[in-house]
C-alpha cells in the first residue's frame, strides 16, 4: 500500500502539486498524464525520496512496501 496525505510538491515558487491525497493498494494501477514540465517525474521521484530539488511537505508513507524507479534517459 502507498498513502500518501495532504502533499504539497514545489520547486523553487512554483507548486507543482498541492493538498494530493491518494491510496493505492495492492493491484490498484495509476496513470500520470500531463504535460512536460508538470511534475510527473518531480512526483515520482518525491515518492521514492529521489527529489532533493523539490520541496515536499506532507505524508508519503510506503507501508514497508519496495518501490523500484527506472531513470529515464533522453
């Protein structure tokens, strides 16, 4: 299970998320769709505590659940 609560997601003054609650369980499947530069990758990468160049308030909590991230490459 992933939870997570009330996260705000910004980088320098721009807010690329703010007040996300969302809980995905086991099986569930989730979909990013936006455009470049919104904060698809910045949301991932917050997730599984790779974004040192975001801010991030709020709760991500894995539930001692391994997430895996591939880097993409251009």
């Amino acid at each position: 299970m992933l939870e997570i609560k009330n996260l705000n997601l910004s980088v320098g003054l721009r807010y690329l998320i703010m007040n996300l609650t969302i809980t995905l369980n086991h099986g569930d499947k989730l979909a990013l769709i936006g455009e470049e530069g919104n904060g698809k990758s910045t949301l991932l990468k917050a997730i599984v505590g790779m974004a040192e160049y975001a801010k991030t308030d709020g709760i991500i909590d894995h539930k001692n659940n391994i997430i895996g991230y591939l880097k993409q490459f251009f």
